[in-house]
C-alpha cells in the first residue's frame, strides 16, 4: 500500500514500492525505481533511470532557520543512484534549488542539505554529510563519513579521503586526506581512467608544483601560472578556480 497524489505527473514504466508517499507538487521521469517506505515531498523533480532504495527521505524542507515555506525544487538527474536513508532536501531562496547531477551515486545515510549544486558522476559514500550551499564538480569521489562544510567548494576529478574534514576548498584533479585536510597529489587514477593523456597529467601536475612546492604563496602561484601563454583548458580550470575561491583552498 503507497500514498500517491493524483496530481503528481509520473512517467512510463515506474515501479513505486510499498508504504511509499509522493506528494502532489513532484515530477518523475521514466523507468524509475522507487523502493518501499520512501517519502517524495513537494518540489522534487525526478529525471529518468533513476534508482531510489527504500527508506530515501527526498525533497522535505531544508533544516535552514532562514526558510520560510517558500517553493523551492530538489532535481535529481538521469540515471542517479540513491541508496538507503539518504536525506535530500530542497532549496531555499538563496538560490530555488538544490542539484544533484546525471549518474551520480549517492549511498546509504548521505546528507545533501539546501541549495547544494553536485555535478554529474559524483560518488559520496556512506554517511556523507553536506551543510547547505556545497558546490561539488563532475566525477568527484567523498569518501564515507566525511563532512563538508557549507559553502564549500570541490572541484572536478578530485577525490577526498575517509573521515575527512572538509572546511576549506578543495581544487580539482587532485587527492585530498590526511587532518588538516590536504593536497596529496593528484588523481592518477581517475584521470587516467577517464583518457586524460600523459601530457595532459604533467601539465596538471606542473601547475599544482607551482601552487604547492614552489615557496610562493597561493596568489603568487597563480599569477606565476597565468605567465604561461598557452596553458591547458585544465591549468585554467585550476586558475579560475583558485581565483573565484572565498574560503580559500587546501594546503599542502
């Protein structure tokens, strides 16, 4: 037995498990799984493929003194995986909406909290936690139970160690552990596994030793980078994200 609103719009082929509530004001795509003993509150807005397992908590009102019962979205993308006890929220006005991308795997116990944005392929394990407003780029990895705090920002291809505490920015194409949280290097691993070349790696690794192991500090590093005239679409990903940081990012 599920509670489900007639005025939700629902696509084709969605199997909805027991004991499962959805509200009036949500949309779900096509070919969604949805388990037992789920609760879809207003404002969710459901891509296709999707996968959510049974206890998942989607859409409720953010955990924001702020918010004041405005209308606000949760999207979830294609193709995203959502496993048990994750809790969801919606946005507040900051911002309308919280995101998490296409193909993402968001596993048991996760917290995405108000007017996060995740891009697409992100992986956070177990017992995750997100405070409100965290930015995380495509591809990243958050190792179980780490926290991150909010507004903080993740750049793409990183990877962030187990037990990890997350306070300050985090650049992209790198591995991140150890407390304080700090640079460690960069994601081989991940890169190579999503083609980025040698050349392209050695670049990436040339500008995080001007950054890092150069003796300069962060902003002299990157004025020393922007010296290069014909740098690579992934050494200005870095400079713009070091320049646009306003929590600073991780040191060595």
């Amino acid at each position: 037995m599920n509670t489900v609103s007639k005025k939700a719009q629902i696509g084709k082929n969605v199997i909805i498990g027991d004991y499962t509530v959805i509200k009036d004001d949500v949309i779900i795509g096509d070919n969604v799984e949805i388990g037992s003993n789920i609760i879809i509150d207003n404002g969710a807005r459901i891509g296709s493929n999707v996968k959510l397992h049974h206890g998942a908590v989607v859409s409720t009102i953010p955990q924001d003194l702020k918010f004041k019962g405005e209308v606000t979205t949760l999207e979830i993308g294609d193709g995203t995986v959502v496993r048990e006890y994750a809790t969801l929220n919606r946005g507040t006005s900051y911002s309308n909406k919280t995101v998490i991308g296409k193909n993402c795997l968001i596993m048991a116990y996760v917290h995405v909290a108000h007017d996060c944005v995740l891009g697409d392929n992100v992986i956070m394990a177990n017992s995750v936690n997100l405070g409100g407003h965290v930015q995380i780029g495509d591809w990243v990895v958050v190792g179980g139970m780490s926290g991150i705090h909010q507004f903080t920002k993740i750049g793409k291809h990183t990877i962030i160690a187990t037990n990890s505490r997350v306070v300050k920015d985090v650049p992209p194409y790198i591995t991140a552990g150890n407390t304080p949280l700090k640079y460690e290097g960069l994601n081989l691993i991940g890169l190579r596994r999503r083609g980025f070349t040698n050349v392209r790696i050695n670049k990436i690794d040339a500008a995080y030793s001007t950054i890092y192991r150069s003796g300069l500090n962060i902003s002299k590093a990157v004025e020393e980078l922007k010296k290069e005239k014909n740098f690579t679409e992934e050494v200005k990903e870095i400079i713009n994200f070091i320049e646009s940081s306003e929590r600073g990012i991780i040191q060595d």
